[in-house]
C-alpha cells in the first residue's frame, strides 16, 4: 500500500553508509566520509526549522541518492550541495579538496537554489531555464535537485501554511512531472503525494481511509493473483518474480477527478508487475496472461518494441482479472524494471562515470535547442510544461517507419518531425487514406501521409494546434522571418511635408489616358488578364477584400505608393474612399487562359464518411487547386468546410459551386465575402 506519512526520526551517518553498501559496496567511502565530515563541520550551528541540525538535510538528500543507486561523485556533491550557498565556503575550496567533477555538481545546484523563487511565474521561468540549462552540462545537477525537492517536501510541515501550498503547487506543476519525463516513477509518485496531500487534505484523508478499508480484500485478491501467475509459470519453466502494488494516492484521485468517478468505480487500482530473465520471456508471459483472462483490446501497449523517449520499456496488458475486476499488468525485465523506477539515474547504477549519452532521454537533447532559439520567458515556460506533460502516440509513415510523438499531436507536429521544410508546405494529411485538416488529432497506430504543397506555410492558428516544442519553434522562426521581411518592404525612407505632397499629387495624375496596357500579377507564375488605364510602370494587385475574379464588374483605385488595387465595384471598402473619386480608374478584364484567382468557398454540410474525399475530388475534377482547408464538426453533427482554391473565372467558381452542392448531405455552398447560398 502507498505510504508517505513522515516518520520523524534520527538517521545518522551509519544510515547513509548502510544505504550505499545495499546496491553499491564498491563506492569511494573515503571520498562520501571526507565530504559528510567537512559539510558537518561548515554546517555547525545552523539549524532547520524542525529544530535539527542542518547536516541532517543535506544527509537525507545523500540517502534518498543512494536509494536510486546514484554514484560516489553524486552522492559527495549532495553532501556539500548546500556548503557554497549557506556557509562561507568558495568553490575554489571544494574544487582543491574534491576534485573538478563534484565541485561541478555543486556549483549546478548552487545556482539553481540561489536564483529566489518568487510568485511571479516570470521570475519562476527563468529559475527553470536556469536550472534545465546546467543539466546540459551534467544531469546529474538535476536528480540532486530532485532529491533536495523530494527531503524539503517530506519536513514541509516545518514551513507556514503560505509556503507550503506555493511549494506544493511548484512540485504538482514542475518538479513530479520533470521527474516522471526523466523517467524516475518512483520519485515523481512519491513528491505527487506529497504535494496532494498538502493542497487537497480532505480528499487524500478520504481515498487514504478508502484504501485503508479495503487493505484486507485488495492485498488478498493480488496475493490470490499473484500465486496463479506463479504457478502457471512454473509449468511453462518461465523464471520470474512477481509482485502486486496499488496506484498511489494522486494517480487514484487524478482517475476519479479526470473520469468524473467515485472510488468504487475505479476497478484498476490493483496492478500486478512480473519482471524476468530475457525479453523473449516478457512476450512468452504475455501470452500466458492473456489465455488466463481476457484481455481489454485498447488497454495494450509495448514499449518494449517502441521505447519511450525516457527510456520506459514495458509490457502494459489490462485484463478483466477474477471477479471481474480490472488488472493491470506490466512485464518487464530486471534492467528495464531499474530503468522504469530510476530512469535518467538508472545510467549510473552499477557504473561510476559521468558520461550519460544524452540521444537517450528526448527532453535532454531538446534543451540545447531552446537555449538557442526560446529567447522570450513566457514562450519557454509554456513549451517546457508542454514537453513535461507530454503521453506519447505512435504512428506510422507509408514506408513503414515508426515516429513518436505526443498525445494529442496533429499532421503539423507530425510534417516537422519528418522534416522542416514539409513542415513548413503542409496543408493537410492523409490518415489512414483519407484525407483530412491539419487539426485532426491524431491516434496511434495511424499511417500518416503529409499534403504539401508550394503556396503552402505556418500561420498564428498552428501554434495553437501543434504540441510538440519542435513544431512550435519552427513555426516561431518561420512567422517571426516573415513578419520582419514585411516590415521591411514597408519602411519608408522619411522625406519632407513638401516632397511628400508633391509626390502624392504626381500619383494621382501620373497614369495618362487612353492606352491601353496589359500588366504582370503580382505573382511571378501567372498574369491577371487585367487591362488598365496606365503605364507599364505601375504595380497592380487584386484586393483581398473583395477578392475579384474575372466575371466580376471591377474598378481600379489609385493608392499612395503600393500602385492599383482592383476592387469589384460593389466591394463595402470602396463607400470609405467615396470623397477621392479622382483616385478611381477604369480597369477590365482581358482574356486569358494561365491566369488563375484565389477564391474562399464555404461548405455546410451533415457530416458523413468520405465527405471531406468526395469535396477534394469534385474541386480536383475542376482543375481547382486548393491552397488552404479548414474543417470542423458540431456535436450535432453539423459540418463546416472553408477552401481556398484558385480559380480562372466567375463561371468557373459558378461551375465549382454548383457540382458541390450536388453532393450528398451538402446542405449550402457559397462564395465567402458574398454569401450567396446556391442550395
């Protein structure tokens, strides 16, 4: 049963020592010695608001290392963690008396404990880049930090109320999901009841008690489990230990908050662990398991296979076990089971060296990339817990290549993960074969093919649905690119009042009349079939308001150092500028067949299977290229297609209209800006 009630009592020197030799006889103890000795000393006099001896803090924190099996030159830094902050000790001094690599360790905490937190989440932010930043240099400055965090949670009592509810809620919103993201369950589960127990004392009171009462059926139907499985596997030959645990207090009331359920409505709190030899035998149980009980479909996962990014490998299985309740089942080997509670600590459990190849923990190989790019505080804080809380999904590329991403990811964290550039040119995704919008989240186990094309890139909206930090600094770079290009192309060189009336006046009669003159679209590919009152010299472009297609009654306005925009001549905009006839020019059409327009076209609609293919198919039999696609649904079923395709001519766009709302279930269509219901 899960347990964190603080029991106060004297832990000394002995204990530390009892803890190393458990997993680690052949540490440096001379080294641990000399570094307890000197920390007592420079210690001596202070106290904790418990009234103890400060050197017990920073000996519980070396305790709570040695737990996690943590090397000698980890252990020594937790010792003297607090010397260069708390005493009059340079680190000058700690590097002469042990040494470059545990003065390193030091002085990464150092900085992180120095830097005030304060209530201002600003001012948080940059404690947590502080902090992430130094574990590029060594990781090992975190899980000592996570240790202090865990020991200053276990006395937080000692603290006024105000305090503890600002450090509880610091350990719920940072700390226990850093450490579940760095892989050490067993911390993250440990400072997750700490916090809850701090922050929501009734209802941890209530599913405490809860536990407490059905100690007896829970431990005797696990027992029951536990001596079937053992028994099973005896005949099939399969060495393994078998244990069975409880989900701890939080993951309880998370599932019964989350899920809207009471405590006896959650059937898998019971969960059983079966660790073995050889990875062969993990799959060799699970088919064992699944002839005892019938397993639940969509409750299987294998991280053995696919790796989370923490390095997590595990069999998961929920099974509806005897009397029907639901089990829980994990199988695993030893190595994976060390890995699955210590994670990132786990590199260091039988080897004393520094060297942690970092490609192994996704969240570490991210935070270089935010050192260089996440410049703005409230960008970082807002990715950071992005990537802490990330569940991952697995899909499928059509070559048959497995790629990772968050839960709740869309096509657009999925096209930057395959690459920038497609990243940046998506415009949909074929899931499963069908294609569909960019918000779409996606479900592991889909095939995901990405929709580019050339006119395709970011805007503002993607950085509401993309959930991977990647994406979203892509996407960053991409927007803040090209909003400082359009700035640029706006700067004026500043001129004088006078000489800058003269050149408005020259504006208004510089375009003589009488010739007629065919000009370039704005657009390199294709030409507008527009013929002008002008001079080869004036730029033109089509409003975006209005957005004219040849069909359209047009007329051209004169405007102040951006040339002509053509407008329709029923566009609203034109009422404002009613007082600067002068201004206005004639303008027409001219034939052409290259040249195309971009239109907006809406689709209402009941939704059905195959309806987002069968409109895509209608504007492809049309020769209608579509730029852009947003799509969304209703509860009632209802849905809402908005395209922007590119078009030859008003008959085209009539043509297009038309056939769509011939579609089956398609209740109106109609060109936006207009809103001209054809059905």
């Amino acid at each position: 049963m899960p347990e964190i009630e603080l029991k106060i009592k004297s832990r000394d020197y002995a204990t530390l020592v009892e803890s190393i030799k458990a997993t680690r006889p052949d540490a440096d103890f001379d080294l641990i010695a000399r570094a307890y000795d000197y920390s007592e000393k420079k210690h001596t006099g202070q106290k904790r608001l418990s009234g103890e001896p400060y050197i017990v803090h920073p000996l519980e924190v070396g305790i709570i290392l040695a737990g996690l099996r943590m090397d000698s030159t980890t252990i020594t830094a937790a010792l003297l963690h607090d010397v260069v902050e708390d005493t009059e000790t340079a680190l000058a001094e700690i590097v002469t008396l042990f040494g470059k690599e545990v003065a390193a360790l030091v002085d990464g905490v150092t900085k992180i404990s120095s830097l005030k937190k304060k209530t201002k989440s600003h001012d948080q932010a940059q404690t947590l880049r502080k902090m992430l930043l130094a574990t590029i240099d060594d990781p090992r400055v975190i899980v000592i930090k996570l240790a202090d965090k865990t020991h200053n949670m276990r006395t937080v009592m000692f603290q006024p109320a105000h305090k503890q509810e600002r450090m509880a809620y610091e350990v719920l919103d940072i700390y226990a999901p850093l450490a579940g993201r760095l892989g050490m369950s067993k911390v993250r589960s440990e400072l997750e009841d700490l916090a809850f127990k701090i922050l929501h004392p009734d209802k941890y009171l209530e599913i405490k008690t809860l536990l407490m009462s059905h100690r007896e059926e829970i431990e005797t139907n696990i027992e029951n489990i536990r001596i079937m499985l053992k028994d099973k596997l005896a005949e099939m030959s399969i060495h393994a230990e078998i244990t069975g645990r409880v989900k701890h207090y939080y993951s309880i009331f998370r599932k019964m908050e989350m899920q809207n359920k009471t405590f006896d409505e959650i059937f898998d709190i019971r969960a059983i662990r079966i660790i073995t030899d050889q990875v062969k035998d993990c799959y060799g149980i699970l088919g064992i398991v699944h002839t005892m009980w019938s397993p639940v479909p969509s409750r299987f996962k294998d991280y053995i296979a696919v790796p989370k990014s923490n390095m997590y490998q595990s069999l998961h299985t929920t099974v509806i076990g005897p009397e029907n309740h639901f089990l829980e089942i994990q199988i695993r080997t030893l190595d994976m089971d060390i890995t699955a509670e210590m994670g990132i600590a786990a590199h260091w459990a039988y080897k004393e060296t520094s060297k942690l190849p970092r490609k192994e923990i996704a969240l570490l190989s991210d935070i270089n990339k935010w050192r260089e790019e996440l410049k703005n505080t409230r960008e970082f804080m807002s990715d950071l817990k992005m990537d802490l809380y990330q569940e991952e999904i697995f899909v499928v590329t059509p070559q048959g290549k497995i790629v990772k991403l968050a839960k709740g990811a869309t096509p657009i964290d999925f096209a930057f993960m395959i690459h920038t550039e497609v990243g940046y040119h998506c415009v949909g995704a074929k899931i499963n074969g069908k294609l569909m919008p960019l918000k779409t989240e996606l479900q592991s186990g889909a095939i995901i093919e990405v929709v580019t094309s050339p006119k395709g890139h970011p805007s503002e909206t993607w950085l509401k649905l993309a959930k991977s930090v990647n994406a979203r600094q892509k996407i960053r770079q991409w927007l803040r690119k090209h909003a400082a290009e359009k700035a640029g192309e706006k700067i004026e060189q500043p001129v004088k009042a006078a000489e800058k009336e003269k050149k408005e006046k020259k504006a208004e009669v510089s375009i003589p009349e009488q010739e007629l003159l065919r000009i370039r679209h704005f657009s390199k590919k294709n030409r507008t079939g527009v013929l002008v009152e002008g001079n080869a010299h004036v730029m033109i472009k089509l409003s975006q308001c209005c957005q004219p297609i040849p069909g359209d009654e047009i007329i051209g306005f004169i405007t102040r150092g951006r040339g002509i925009t053509v407008h329709k001549k029923n566009c609203p905009a034109l009422k404002r500028l009613s007082n600067e006839k002068e201004r206005f020019i004639k303008i027409i059409w001219a034939e052409s067949q290259a040249a195309t327009y971009p239109v907006k076209i809406a689709v209402h609609a009941s939704d059905r299977q195959n309806l987002l293919k069968d409109l895509a198919d209608k504007l492809s039999a049309h020769d209608a290229n579509v730029i852009k696609m947003e799509a969304q649904t209703e509860a009632d079923g209802s849905a809402l297609f908005k395209f922007i395709v590119e078009v030859r001519s008003l008959k085209h766009v009539l043509e297009i209209t038309n056939d769509l709302s011939r579609l089956k279930n398609v209740t109106k269509v109609y060109k936006l800006n207009e809103k001209v219901i054809l059905k």
